[in-house]
C-alpha cells in the first residue's frame, strides 16, 4: 500500500510540478480543472448520481471552467466578492452540516447537495487558479498549511489524542490532534514569513507574509482561522462519504482513494486565503 500511495503521488508530481514553474497559467488551469472534474464525478456518486448521470455532472464541472477561462476569468472585484461569500457558506453551512452529522445530510434535498459540490468544487479551483496568478511561492505557502494541519494533527493524535473530535464522522480525529495542527501551521507561518520569505529569491509574497502586513495579531488569527477551516473540510468530506456507506470518495488514486480525498481541506482554505488578502495590498 505504501509503495502504491507513493508512486502515485510521484506520478502526480510529475504532472503538477514543472506547470507550476511554466509561465503560461493554461496548463495548470487545464490539469486542475480535469481534477475537479473528477472530483465533480465522485461528488455526484456520492450524493447518489448513477453511472453516465455521474460522468456528465464532471463533465459539466470542466465544461463551465473552460468556458470561464476562455472568457478571461472573473473580474477581480467580483472574485473578491466571492471569495467572502464563499467563506460565509463554508461556515455557517460547514458549522450546520457537521451539527447534523451524516444522518441528516442525505435529508437534504440531492438537487441543492449537487449544488453545493458545483460551487464549492469551481470556486476553490477558481482560487486556486488565481493563487497561481499571484505566484508560485504563494500558491505553495496554501498548500503547505494545509499539508502541515493535516500532518501535524495526525501525530499529535497519535502522541496525545484522548477526547475524541467528531467521533460520528471520524472517529479517529481528536481534540489533541487539532491543536497540534494549529501550532504546527503558527510555526510554519512564522518560518516561512521570516526565513523563506526573506532569504529565498522567491517569485511572490507568501500567503503569511500578506496576513502579516495586516498586523501581526491578525495574521495570527488568520492562520489559525485558515488551519482551522481545512479541518472543516477534511470532516465534512468525511461526513458525506459516512452518509453515503463509502470509505473513499473513489480509487481514482491507487493507495489514495479519490480526488475528493485528497483535496477535502482544500476546498474552503483556498477561497478564504483569497479573501483574507484582499483586505491587504498584494504588493
């Protein structure tokens, strides 16, 4: 399992790394909205979409994101505006979600959970896209804080987890285990802002390094708040594969499960990364 979980990861690498590094954003654009195709394609069979109905519910994900980048993206006051709209969403809506628990989430009526997959799926591919936009140093300071949450948290519950997260959804997460995640994304925060930033000839500002230019007190909290969300989007995930009897969202990713399972905690953090630095100059 583990030489299997490595080489797709590796496989994956090869795709993603050098269309990070490429000047032109359509490759990336392109290769990520072919993901969120797929996890558009899970999401469906998740909420009970069967077979082809499935496969055009993905197929219509890519057809409306390349119809939006061919049309030049999304203004950037409006993509502001979603972002925080977004945000909203994600949590009042997580909150809301997570208090049901999986017993209420097949009650909601399929035609808004299919929604809600579309929005949140092209709204965090659209921030990601633009996360792009801003740089590449940027783009990899979201991506590590969620990495490093997700990671952290795993062996502080390991080391020091007793009083159980969400034992409903998932019931190997703890209390402990969260906490070591937001200390590990404070201190990679702090890191990164003081050493990467400013000792590396970096290409763009960080996602800390912008959060800070708005006080440090607030770049805190923001790190926090962000570390905090991806746990929201790691257990809803959890939450609708538990509604719906799966263990993955598919195996689309030999020794990974699906798409979905691997990007759950990015669906509200990019969005929200988004529309905390719009409150701050880019520059």
């Amino acid at each position: 399992m583990l030489k299997t979980r490595i080489l797709t990861a590796l496989a994956l690498l090869a795709v993603l790394l050098p269309e990070l590094f490429m000047a032109s954003p359509w490759p990336f654009a392109l290769t990520t909205l072919l993901l969120i195709g797929a996890a558009g394609w899970e999401w469906s069979r998740l909420n009970g979409l069967p077979g082809k109905p499935a496969i055009g519910f993905g197929a219509g994900l890519v057809a409306i994101g390349g119809g939006a980048l061919l049309l030049g993206g999304l203004p950037l006051a409006l993509s502001s505006l979603l972002w925080w709209l977004s945000g909203l969403v994600w949590v009042l809506g997580g909150a809301q979600a997570l208090r049901g628990g999986p017993t209420r989430w097949p009650q909601v009526a399929r035609p808004l959970r299919l929604m809600l997959g579309v929005l949140a799926l092209l709204l965090a591919w659209a921030a990601l896209v633009q996360a792009k936009s801003i740089g590449v140093n940027f783009l990899l300071s979201v991506l590590c804080l969620v990495w490093v949450a997700d990671i952290a948290a795993y062996f502080g519950g390991r080391a020091f987890g007793r009083r159980k997260l969400a034992p409903a959804i998932s019931p190997g997460k703890s209390w402990e285990g969260v906490w070591a995640g937001m200390a590990g994304v404070l201190l990679l925060g702090l890191f990164w802002a003081s050493q990467i930033d400013l000792r590396l000839d970096v290409d763009s500002p960080s996602l800390y390094q912008l959060l800070f230019r708005q006080g440090l007190p607030i770049g805190l909290l923001s790190i926090l708040f962000l570390g905090a969300m991806s746990v929201v989007g790691d257990l809803f995930e959890s939450l609708v594969k538990r509604a719906a009897g799966a263990k993955d969202s598919s195996n689309l990713l030999p020794g990974h499960g699906g798409v979905l399972d691997r990007a759950d905690a990015l669906l509200p953090v990019f969005p929200l990364a988004m529309a905390l630095i719009s409150l701050g100059p880019l520059a």
